[in-house]
C-alpha cells in the first residue's frame, strides 16, 4: 500500500470516529476502539486510565479484533515501571517499535509484554479537560513493529477523540446529577416537589389517581429532643415505608416533613381511606434509630379522585386543606377533603388581613368600664378593646382578639393605644380623680416579648404617672400559655410598682398556687361565679371563700360582671373589695366615660 494509500485509510477511519454520534458512552467508546484497532492493524487497542496521584495505570477497556471488548482490569505500578512513568509526564506519543528492548517499556517487559508477545507499542494520552488521565495505547502482537509518521498522527488524533469521549461522558453525568438534584430531594431521594406535581399532572390527565399526604407530628421538636440526625433518620424512614407501601410508585417528599403519594387509578373515598388507613398502620410501626426506640405520630390528607383538577398545584393544595384539618383534629387523624373545609383558615387569613387594615386605619380603640368600691365610689376603670369596623359596627374583642393574638399582633395593635390612654389618666389624676386607676389586659405574648415590661414603665414615667396608676390584668390562661416564664416578667412590673390582677380568677387550673407565688396585688373573680352566686349556695360559698384567703393574703378583691342589684349585695357581703359589672356601668368610650363619670 503506497504512502498516500494508507494514509487514505487513516484519514476515513478518522473521520468515521469523528463522525460518531455520541449517544450510549460505551458504545461510542467500542466503536472507536473497533476502528482503530482495524485502521492501525494492531492486535489491541486499550484504554489505561490513572489511579488517583498516578500510582499506577489501569486497563479500563481493552478492544481485541475477534474477541471484542473487555475490562481486564490489568494494573501496572509506577513502582514497577519507573521510567516508563517517567516518560508519561508530558507524554506527545510513546512510540516503542521494539518495546522488549526500549528502555521505556522493557521495565514491564517480563510481567506484562512477553505473557501477552507485544512487540510494539504506540502509546497516546488521553485528556479530562486538558489535564491527563490516562492513556490510548496500541499494542502489535509480535516482533517489532515501526511506526509511521501518518500512524502516530492517527494514534494522537484517535487519543483526542477518546478524551472527547470522556469529556462528553461526564458533562452528561454532570447534567443528570444536576437534574437529579433538581428534580429529587437528596435525603430520601424521592421526587421533590415540582417532579411530584408533574406526575400529578400525568395521574389527573391519565388513569386518574386518589392523593394522599402525610406529615409527621411534631417534627420539630422531635428534632429539638433528639438531634438532626434522628430527624434524617426518621425523613428517610417515613420516605422508605411510603414507598414500599405497595399501593403506589409514585411517592415524593413536598415539605420538610411532609410526604405525598399517590394512588393510581379511581377511587371511592372509601377505598381510597381504607388504603390511607393501611399506610397509617405502617407507618405506626415502631422506629428504631441508632438503638433508640421512636414513635411519631403521622397526620394524613386525602383526595379521593384528582380526575376533576385542572391545576395539579390545586389537588395538592386541598390534599394539604384536609391535612391540616387532619393535624387540627390530634394525632394519627385522616382527613379527606371536603368543600368548604379551607373556609374557617380562609375567614381566619381574611380577618388578620382585615385587623391590619384596620391597624393602619386607626379603627381600633379602649372603652372605659368604671369599678366600684362596695360604698359606691367610682375608684377607676378597666380599658377593653373595641374595633370600629367600617362596615361591621363596634366589634368587642371575642370578634377579633383571639385572631389578632394569634397572628402576634396583639401588642402591636395595642401599644399605639396606650400613649393617649396614659396621657388621659394623668390628665384626670391631676384634675379630678387622683386616686384613679386603670386596669389593663395583658395578653400572652405581650407578657412574653422580652422588652415589655421596661417599656410600659418607662411610657407610665413619661406619662407623668405613678406605676401603681396600672393595674396589669393578667389572666390564669396567659400563665398557663407561657408555661410560668413569665414570672420574671411580672415580678419586673410588680416591682416597679404596677398593681398585678390575676383575671378571670378561679377558671385556672392553679389559682391558688398562682395567688400564693405572684407578686399580686389583687384577684378579679371571674364572671361565671359571680353568674351563679345567687342561687347556688355552692358558687356562693366558693366566693366567700376566695374572699377569705385572698384577704389572708393581704390581697384585694374584685367581682367583676356584675349584673344584678342581688349580686351586688351578696358579694358586698361576702367582703368583695371592688365590684365591675353592667350593673354599674358599661364600657364607653374615653369622652363618654368623663362626661359620665367624671364631670
Ligand atoms: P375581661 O378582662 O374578663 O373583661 C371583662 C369583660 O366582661 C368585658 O368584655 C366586659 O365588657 C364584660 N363585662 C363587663 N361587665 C359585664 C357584665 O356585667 N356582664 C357581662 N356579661 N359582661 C360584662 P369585653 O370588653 O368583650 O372583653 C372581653 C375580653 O377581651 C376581656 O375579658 C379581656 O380578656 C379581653 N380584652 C379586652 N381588651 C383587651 C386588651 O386590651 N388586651 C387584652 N390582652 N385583652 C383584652
Ligand atoms: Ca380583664
Ligand atoms: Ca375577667
């Protein structure tokens, strides 16, 4: 074959490789191995790549005409062949025409050329982004062999190629782990989820699907108790016994804590519950962690049939509707959703909406109700919250104070109030009633914010008032909500000077502790004795009695809701100190209440 022959033929396999399209990297890889081999005339056509730190080379993939392919595995030193690895270092090609003898290659001439009879070899690198990792290397079965200078061309452009194999190899690596961490929460490896709601998608528009979600009770503080790690443990759990609940091949992770499954095909919701209920008993199952025995609890959420959502984002939203209706109900509940179940959570978002439009609007204000001595002398007023609603008319607090608390915007809504109340007490204090006092209600998370109870005294000293012009009402219910941390918020009050009520005193669990434990000043008995004092010898007794110990305790006593002229007696008579009640008088406005009770 004449010169510009072979080269011809090199030159076509080359542009064969090249032409390649790269699809499946093993066959590409084989392909080009096959080509090779066959335009070379060579008896192998290897692949060798580094181990970490070049110790030594491995053969990956080994192409032998007749045989095909195969991944011997062969390793060779650095230490055995030390110039041989020498030579690698910057290697172009390593042309050995007489590798048993060449002073390169015959370092492994015993170990690896003579039990295989190379007699030639032709070595070329190959590249990972410009750096070597490995090499090409063609071996000639028999005696030496030269090299021509359009074979050695060939060789290194072949080596390009296969670096251009690898190259593509890992940049389709690198885009399937990206998709995967796009598409697959790593933790539990389930579908994350936006991949959750496009096989949502594909259940709604195909054979149709019952959903289901599930989260895990108190998952934060299971993690708060145990740790990070038993949180994971029990993420991949969860996921693990969701998955293999037999029912479904579709599970994904939607929430930190919360999981999604779907169950193909139709279904009634009662088989579709039945089937929730079986998840449920799995999932019950005891943990075990690490020797450590756990029991969460689990809430689940159902869609019967998704078949007549067009948004999948929907169906999940009210799988979630009926989860939380599901967590609201207690532990280990399902729920399936209904119509209408988001209503109270929508009226709930719609009223804080509505609370903070009317915070900025400035519709929120006291009403004054005057407390009497039992001789019937007006010795101040406690301050209730009204909303003036511009549609809804004068709201009292059941209609918005339990939202507004909730939403923690209690103390914001009130704070603004307090300014112009303080300034109006010292103005009556200085003018009329210098003794006037004024009860005002502080909520739980008020007690709790940090700074509370400095800045009320602080507002009461710039006001110009005495701190006993404060009666802080704190009621059992906020004790018990705060878990007895707010004792050193109350003691700060107390002991700059502002008179403590405990309210709605006697509904507690612990009112006597509290009255014995408290820095307080006096204890208001709640409406609901006063209610049935008259005609109930019992409730009478027991206000008597609360009387008598409140008074031991050197502790002031107030009947608050008092209606009747019977129930005035009666409470006067058992040694009540203060009395409240529509009996006296209502809660008014601030100019209403001077002009009632002052002038
Ligand atoms: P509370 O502290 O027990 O206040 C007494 C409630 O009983 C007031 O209801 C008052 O209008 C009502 N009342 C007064 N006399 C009588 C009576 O003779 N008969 C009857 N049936 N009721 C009477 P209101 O104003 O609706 O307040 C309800 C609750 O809202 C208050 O109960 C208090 O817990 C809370 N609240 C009011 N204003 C505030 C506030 O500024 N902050 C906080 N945290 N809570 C407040
Ligand atoms: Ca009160
Ligand atoms: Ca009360």
């Amino acid at each position: 074959m004449s010169a510009s022959e072979s080269w011809q033929r090199l030159r076509n396999a080359l542009l064969d490789m090249a032409c390649t399209p790269f699809t499946d990297p093993d066959a590409v890889r084989e392909r080009l191995l096959r080509t090779d081999a066959a335009a070379l005339g060579v008896a192998r056509v290897s692949l060798w790549l580094f181990e970490p730190g070049h110790a030594a080379i491995v053969c990956t993939a080994l192409y032998e005409p007749g045989k095909g392919m195969s991944k011997p595995g062969t390793r060779i030193a650095a230490e055995v062949a030390p110039i041989y690895f020498q030579t690698l270092q910057g290697l172009l090609t390593l042309a050995a025409e007489d590798a048993r003898r060449d002073p390169r290659t015959r370092e492994f001439e015993q170990s690896y050329l003579a039990p295989l009879g190379i007699g030639a070899m032709l070595d070329v690198p190959v590249r990972l982004f410009g750096d070597m990792v490995g090499l090409l290397c063609h071996e000639h079965v028999g005696g030496p062999r030269t090299w021509s200078d359009s074979e050695r061309i060939f060789a290194a452009a072949t080596g390009v190629l296969c670096s251009q194999t690898m190259e593509f190899e890992q940049l389709q690596k690198a885009e399937r782990d990206r998709e995967q961490a796009m598409f697959y929460d790593r933790l539990t490896g389930l579908p994350n989820r936006a991949l959750f709601l496009d096989r949502l998608a594909q259940a709604a528009r195909g054979e149709g699907a019952a959903l289901l979600v599930l989260d895990i009770h108190g998952f934060g503080e299971i993690v708060e108790a145990y740790g990070h790690d038993m949180g994971d443990a029990l993420l991949r759990e969860t996921a693990l016994r969701m998955a293999t609940s037999g029912s479904s091949d579709c599970v994904g992770r939607i929430g930190n804590d919360e999981f999604a499954l779907l169950l193909p095909g139709e279904h009634a919701a009662a088989g579709a519950t039945r089937k929730a209920w079986q998840l449920q008993e799995a999932m019950l199952q005891p943990m075990m962690f690490a020797g450590q025995s756990l029991q969460a609890g689990f809430s689940i959420g159902l869609v019967p049939s998704i078949r007549h959502y067009q948004q999948a984002a929907d169906a999940l939203r009210d799988a979630v509707i009926a989860l939380n209706a599901a967590t609201r109900a207690g532990r280990n509940c399902i729920e399936i959703f209904r119509e209408g179940m988001d209503e109270p959570v929508r009226q709930r978002l719609a009223l804080e909406a509505d609370i903070r439009r009317g915070m900025v609007a400035a519709e929120f204000c006291f009403h004054l109700q005057p407390v009497f001595s039992t001789t019937g002398e007006m010795q101040g007023a406690e301050a209730l919250l009204r909303w003036q609603h511009p549609e809804r008319g004068l709201l009292a607090p059941v209609e918005f104070l339990a939202v507004a608390e909730d939403a923690g915007l209690l103390h914001e809504l009130q704070w603004p109030l307090l300014g112009s109340l303080c300034a109006t007490l010292a103005n009556w204090r200085e003018r009329c009633a210098p003794d006037f006092q004024m009860g005002l209600n502080i909520s739980p998370t008020q007690l709790a914010l940090p700074y509370f109870p400095d800045e009320l005294v602080a507002l009461l000293a710039s006001s110009g008032l005495p701190a006993g012009a404060i009666v802080a009402e704190i009621t059992e219910n906020t004790l018990l909500a705060n878990e007895g941390s707010d004792a050193p918020a109350i003691a700060r009050l107390a002991s700059a000077g502002v008179a403590i009520s405990l309210d709605d005193f006697g509904t507690g669990f612990a009112s006597i502790t509290h009255m014995a434990e408290l820095p307080l000043a006096m204890v208001k008995i709640d409406r609901t004795f006063v209610a049935r004092a008259v005609g109930d010898p019992r409730y009478a007794a027991i206000i008597s009695g609360l009387v008598d110990l409140a008074h031991a305790l050197s502790l002031r006593v107030v009947a608050e809701g008092v209606e009747t002229e019977e129930q005035r007696g009666l409470l006067a008579g058992y040694g009540c100190d203060l009395l409240q009640g529509y009996h006296f008088g209502r809660p008014l406005p601030l100019s209403e209440f001077a002009a009632r009770w002052l002038d």
